[in-house]
C-alpha cells in the first residue's frame, strides 16, 4: 500500500511523509517534553559534598526533570543547600537526608525562622524536635525549662533556649523582642529531654535527618539496575533515562512508547 498525493496536496503530503519518518526512525522520547541520559548524570557541589541524583536535582540546564518536585538543591559554593540548611549527607539506600542550620553556633544570636522548603515526601522523625530562642523578653515565666544563650556577648541580647516538642510552643506575644526556631534531633532514644538535659549547641552541630517517601522509588530501584538514570517527563511523574532513549520502566524493556523527532 503507498501514500498519494494529488498535485494541490503535494507539500502537505511530502510534510507528513517526513514526518512519519522521522518518527519511525527514533522511538524514543520527546525533546521538548524530557531530557537526556547524559543530563541526569548524577553531580555534587564540589570537594566531598554528597552526590546528587534522583529524587534531588539542581534546577540548572533543564535539570529539574531528573528530580522530583519538592526536591530541590542549590550549590552555594561548595556548600549542598536545601532551602537554608546545609547538606551533611544523603542516603540514597535508606531514603534519607541529613541537614545541618548555617547559623554560627558559637553564639546564636537573633536570626530568621529557619524553616524548611514545603514538602509533603519527607517525612519527620519521631525524634525531631524544636530549639525556640528567645531575645530581650519581657516577661521570663515560661511553661517550659529555658537556660541562657551561652557566649559572652550575650549580654546585649539577653538570650535564652528551649527545647520543645513539634507544634507545643504558645509564647503571647509582647513578652519577646524577637524569637526564633531551628529543628534538632534527639539521639539515643530519648524523648521527653528538656533543654536541662541536653547541650543545644552539640545538637545545633549534630543536625536532623529527614526521610523522604516516594511511590516511584521501586521503579527507580529497577531502572538504575538496569543503567539507566532517574528522572521524569512534564506529563509523567516517573521516566528511566536509558543511553538509547527513555523508558517508563527500565532499560531492559525496550525504548517504550514515547517518541522524539529529530530535528
């Protein structure tokens, strides 16, 4: 069977004639739409700072299609950022994150709410828990155990430090001129510590893990096994990046069903 053309029709059919051609010469996917094999190959900040790969990216050069939504990473420097904490670690095997505040924690003197990017995939431990410092108060008659910032220019701030469980912190407002809240772990299984049992500034240096949880992390798993590389599509929330093109799945099943036409 063939494809004819009448005269008048003639540059629209030759257009399709290209067209299907290109398209059956390719199979694989749309440039537009994803990226490549080569894009999503895995990349640090420099020196020995944690590699970066699915589901994390850095959003440069198209390379938010090799993460996942919610997972970005910036390079400041050397330094792995995520939102205003620094990355001491990532645990690709345990899906888990290990983040540290930028804070001098020498002397924490008044700084931002140290709050973390919107994510609803990571998870919070069990064991995390909120250091409050307080500034110039007014009134100090807490619900809570409260110790002073130790450093000696303390003095002009007049500081003090809690540690309190998630979501448990009712401070009226005027008693403080100025407060703020970075998260911490607590180690060894403890749970009911106050700021009597613990040195703030050990856990401000130790830092928290957070535990991400993705239904794509199966799929992932097998496409990795099978050399290719984590990432997505505009339209699809998993692609595996494969060096003959792209595949729902994995590298072994083939270049799939999505195409990309040459220029």
């Amino acid at each position: 069977m063939g494809i004819y053309c009448t005269y008048t029709r003639g540059l629209v059919c030759t257009a399709f004639c290209v067209f299907f051609i290109a398209i059956l010469e390719d199979p694989v996917e749309s440039s537009s739409n994803e990226v490549s094999y080569e894009v999503c190959e895995s990349r640090n900040c420099g020196g020995n700072r944690p590699n970066i790969s699915y589901p994390f990216y850095i959003p440069e050069e198209g390379r938010e299609l090799c993460g996942y939504p919610g997972f970005e990473l910036k390079c400041e420097g050397t330094k792995t950022m995520y939102g205003p904490f620094s990355v001491k670690s990532i645990s690709y095997s345990e899906s888990s994150i290990h983040l540290v505040s930028q804070r001098d924690n020498s002397c924490f003197v008044p700084p931002p709410f140290n709050l973390l990017p919107v994510n609803v995939f990571l998870n919070k431990s069990d064991s995390l828990r909120q250091l409050w410092f307080f500034y110039d108060c007014i009134n100090t008659s807490f619900s809570f155990p409260i110790s002073p910032v130790n450093c000696t220019s303390n003095v002009t701030y007049n500081g003090s430090v809690a540690l309190l469980p998630n979501g448990t912190f009712h401070l009226q407002s005027g008693f403080c001129q100025s407060f703020a809240m970075v998260p911490v772990q607590l180690g060894g299984g403890f749970s009911n510590q106050t700021i009597k049992d613990v040195d703030y500034k050990e856990l401000l240096e130790n830092g928290f893990q957070l535990k991400w949880d993705l239904l794509t992390n199966k799929s992932c798993s097998g496409c990795q096994d099978s050399g290719g590389r984590c990432g997505r599509s505009r339209d699809r929330d998993f692609l595996c990046y494969c060096p003959h093109g792209a595949n729902p799945w994995d590298c072994n099943s083939g270049p799939g069903t999505v195409f990309r036409i040459r220029n």
